[in-house]
C-alpha cells in the first residue's frame, strides 16, 4: 500500500491553484515547499512517497491544477506511471531532478511536463517556471498570441520544412508555440518531428467548445515544454467537410490565447480551412521555387490571396526555397512578377534538410552551423525580433542532454 504524508497548504498562500509537489526526497521536497510558497496566490500542498505506487497522483481525492514532480531513482516507472493516465486527468506537470538521458527527457515531454529543471535548483529558476505555468492556464480570451501561416506555391516547396523549423525555433528562443498541421489527408509534420500523435486535430475542433488552455495542451503531443504539436493521426481519413468552419474559427483564437505563437502548416489549395487561417493569419509566408512553373502558381496564389482574401501586403512575406543564384529566374524576375520587393530566399542545402527530416530532429539541433538552419535563424529573428532570450532554460536544457 502506499505510504505517504501530506502536508496542508500553509497559511497566507490565499485560496489559489493548488500545487501538489511530490518526492521521495525529504530534503527536496522541503526545499521545493520552502521556494513555491514564495509565490504568492498559490497554495502548497506536499506528497512526500515512501514505497509502493511510483504514481505521485496515486488515491488522491481531489486533483491539483499544478504538479511538480521530484523524480528518484524510479523516474521511468513514475513517468510511465502518469502516462497511463488519460490526458485529461494529468495536470500541468513540471519536473525536476536528476533526468540527463534522452529517454527521460522523452518520457516528460510524453507526459506533458511545461518544464524540466535539473537537481541542482536555482530560486529564481524554479519561480519562473512556476509563474509561466500559471500564466498559461490562466490565459485571458482573446489573447495576443501571434498566428504564422505557411503555404506552398507549388507542390513541394517546403512548407512543412519552414514551419517545423520555424516553430522550434520560436520554441526553442522561450516562446510557447503550437504547431497546428492543416492538411487533414497527407499532413506530414509529425514524421518530421518523430512524435506520434495520440489525439487527432479533427477530434480537438468537434469538442473545441469544451476546452481551455489546459485541455488544448493537454490534447497536443508535446516535442518539448515549450513546442506542442496538434495533426493527423496517420490511421485516420480526414475530410474538409469533417472540420465546421466555426470549430475552427474557436480552434484559432483558443491557441492564440494559449500560446505565444501558432505557426499552422497549410495544404496547398483554397477551401474554408486554409481561407479563414489566411483571412486571421498575422503573417502569410509562401514558398516557392525558381522556375517557371513556380512562378506561375505563385503569381495565380498572390492574386487570390490580396484580391479575394484581402490579405495586407505588409502581412505577406515570400520565400524563395533551394535557391540559386544560376538558376533562370533570378530574384528580381520573382520580385516583379508578384510584386514583392522584399524576398527572403534559403539556400539549397539538400543533404542536412534531408537527414534532418528523416532523422525527425529539427535543424537547429541537427545541423546548428549548416547555411539552411543560419538562414531560418535570421528569418525567426525577422519575425520575432532580436530581443528574444537565446538562452531560454529548456533551449540549455535540450543542448546538455542531445548535444553532450
């Protein structure tokens, strides 16, 4: 049976989120009370595991809204222990301790973890973490979370490329990002990233009325805390007529409220789905090719898009992909066609995109100094700006663990 002994939240924490810390760890556990009362609004409440079941939310009564998690020695089984659990009864979960093997780290994102902070603890760390949890169930509708919208041109382009390395690398710079895959019959975001969904984007929109922060996270698979993924399931058919324009109207502005960036990969065609993602996107990339072919798509997609969609042309941003500065169509026969001075151009670096893909790890982490991930680096500073913290906690995290 399991032992264990709770410790009441302590007066003046308020009537706020409940936080369940739990360890086999006296020390730890003491230590992690002692920092997450200092956080005022939250109340503290202490599990402290002897034997039996490694599952930390094991016969309790009342659920927390917040769990943080001192793993031990057992750390497989008490991450396996979560993950039998149903998503929706799994609250955010931060996790300290000593995990430095990629299995643990892929067992917390499985799991749902927001956050991994090692054993050696800073203050400031650990009230950060916490304050971003909060944040993130507590988002007020509406919020400012900006939507990124990529499309191919022409079949092939690189959409798909651009916005899984995109979003990890908003991710990876401290932003809480969603990478949303909008093509319901060949979306191919998950094999790029090798997770594999266990909820499908179609199911999340039919009972997106139901949901908030909590439970759109809850329902994503999650690359890192920081990057959650929302596709296909590759044994599902998905049609467009599956998906109400509506449900996805309240898909959109629930992600932007919980999430500091949306990044939506798009088919390449023009229905409802991709028109209202167009019509709300705050910026639209485009991809295409240097060929004649390319061109004419593009100029055909351009069209639509200002003329039929309404999309601003400060919105807009095309992106040459492989380019090559011996190819025919050069930059400039691109920029007057579709009447868009401002091109962002990547080069053609075949062999890293290609082991990148297959291997499932974004470019940034794959290929840090390859000419392709330096030209996405410049592109995510362009969109988000240079004052972005490079050195977010689980970016250091990340590199200890899979770069040694």
């Amino acid at each position: 049976m399991l032992k264990h002994s709770d410790s009441r939240a302590t007066p003046g924490t308020g009537h706020g989120p409940r936080l369940l810390i739990s360890s086999r760890d006296p020390r730890a556990l003491a230590r992690m009370q002692e920092i997450s009362q200092r956080l005022p609004g939250l109340q503290v409440v202490t599990r402290l595991v002897s034997n039996g079941h490694t599952d930390p939310l094991y016969g309790l009564e009342e659920m927390p809204d917040f769990l943080l998690l001192w793993v031990s020695h057992l750390w497989r089984e008490e991450l396996d222990a979560l993950l039998q659990r149903p998503v929706h009864e799994r609250p955010p979960l931060l996790i300290c301790g000593a995990l430095e093997e990629r299995e643990g780290m892929r067992m917390a994102m499985q799991a749902g973890a927001r956050d991994y902070l090692p054993d050696a603890v800073v203050e400031a760390e650990l009230l950060g973490a916490l304050q971003r949890m909060l944040r993130e169930s507590h988002v007020s509708p509406g919020g400012g979370g900006k939507l990124v919208a990529v499309m191919n041109a022409k079949g092939g382009s690189g959409a798909t490329m651009l916005a899984c390395n995109l979003a990890h690398q908003l991710s990876a710079s401290g932003a809480s990002t969603l990478l949303l895959d909008l093509d319901l019959q060949f979306g191919s975001v998950a094999h790029s990233l090798d997770i594999a969904p266990t909820h499908s984007h179609v199911e999340v929109m039919q009972q997106v009325d139901g949901l908030d922060s909590v439970a759109l996270r809850g329902f994503c698979s999650h690359f890192s805390p920081t990057l959650h993924v929302l596709g296909g399931r590759s044994s599902d058919l998905c049609l467009a007529q599956d998906v109400h324009l509506e449900h996805l109207e309240a898909l959109l502005q629930l992600a932007r409220s919980s999430y500091d960036w949306v990044v939506v990969d798009l088919p390449r065609q023009i229905d409802h789905l991709t028109g209202v993602t167009l019509e709300q996107a705050d910026h639209c990339y485009i991809l295409l090719q240097q060929s004649l072919s390319h061109l004419k798509d593009a100029s055909r997609l351009m069209q639509i898009l200002r003329n039929d969609l309404g999309v601003q042309g400060n919105r807009l941003h095309v992106v040459v992909n492989r380019y090559s500065k011996t190819a025919p169509i050069t930059l400039q026969d691109i920029g007057e066609a579709l009447r868009c001075p401002d091109l962002q151009k990547l080069p053609n670096d075949f062999a890293a995109v290609s082991e990148s893909q297959n291997s499932g790890i974004p470019l940034e982490l794959h290929a840090p100094r390859a000419p392709i991930t330096l030209a996405l680096r410049s592109l995510r500073q362009e969109l988000a700006g240079n004052d972005v913290d490079e050195e977010g906690l689980f970016k250091r995290t990340f590199s200890r663990l899979f770069r040694g």
